[in-house]
C-alpha cells in the first residue's frame, strides 16, 4: 500500500504555515533575532546532512533507519512549521516502517522536490526584513 501522498494532496498545503511563522516571528531570541529566524538558520545547516543519510539509508534498504531519520525530521519540519514537507516525510517513515520500497522511493522523489520548493520559501523569507 503505498502511504506517500501524491503532489495533488500536497499542493494544496502551505509550503511554510503563515501562522505559524507569525508566532515564532513575534518570538525573540536573546533580544535580537526572531525564533523563526533562528529554526530556520538550523534547519538550513542540518537539512543537507538528514538528506544525505536518509538516501544512504534507503539505498541500503534499511527500514528501520528509514523510519527513525524521518520520525526524527518529522518533528523538526513541525518546529518550522513546513507543513507540506512534514507530510510527505511522514508518509515515507510509514512507507518504511511496513518495508514498502516502492513507496519509499516514490517518497523520497516526493520530499526532494518539497525540499527545492521549501528552500525557495525560506529565501523569500530571508528577503523580508527581520522585525
């Protein structure tokens, strides 16, 4: 059974949740820079890093690798509040969680292009003055 969300279901979700982005923009960290500014420098700096070893580990088939990389993914997209990535992420860790290949693959090509557009947005973001 294939769990990963096809780009219909996806589109239709915020890349970046604006509500979301307001509460942590209204948030300052040490006086200086906004909580969405900071998620968002961390997220940019570890994204990479998660990619490349959720790839290796579904090169490998490791299905139990797959679900932890992504649970753990999971949880930082909801910090950031990129709701549309966050669910495709998810649906690969059940795709992995039940060892469906095919799915997983399909997944991953799913959240590589919801990567390239979240990156798009966080650079739009980054060209609004910081408050």
């Amino acid at each position: 059974m294939n769990k990963v969300q096809g780009s219909d279901s996806t589109s239709r979700i915020e890349v970046l949740d604006s509500r979301h982005i307001a509460q942590r923009k209204a948030l300052k960290v040490n006086g200086k820079t906004t909580l969405f500014h900071e998620l968002s420098l961390i997220f940019r700096r570890e994204t990479p890093v998660r990619m490349t070893n959720l790839r290796a580990a579904i090169r490998s088939q490791d299905a139990v690798e797959v679900a932890r990389l992504s649970h753990g993914f999971v949880g930082s997209l909801a910090s950031l509040g990129a709701r549309q990535m966050q669910v495709l992420v998810k649906a690969l860790e059940l795709s992995a969680s039940e060892a469906d290949w095919p799915a997983v693959t399909a997944g991953l090509e799913q959240v590589e292009q919801a990567w390239k557009r979240l990156q798009g947005a966080l650079e739009e973001r980054d060209q609004e003055a910081e408050p």
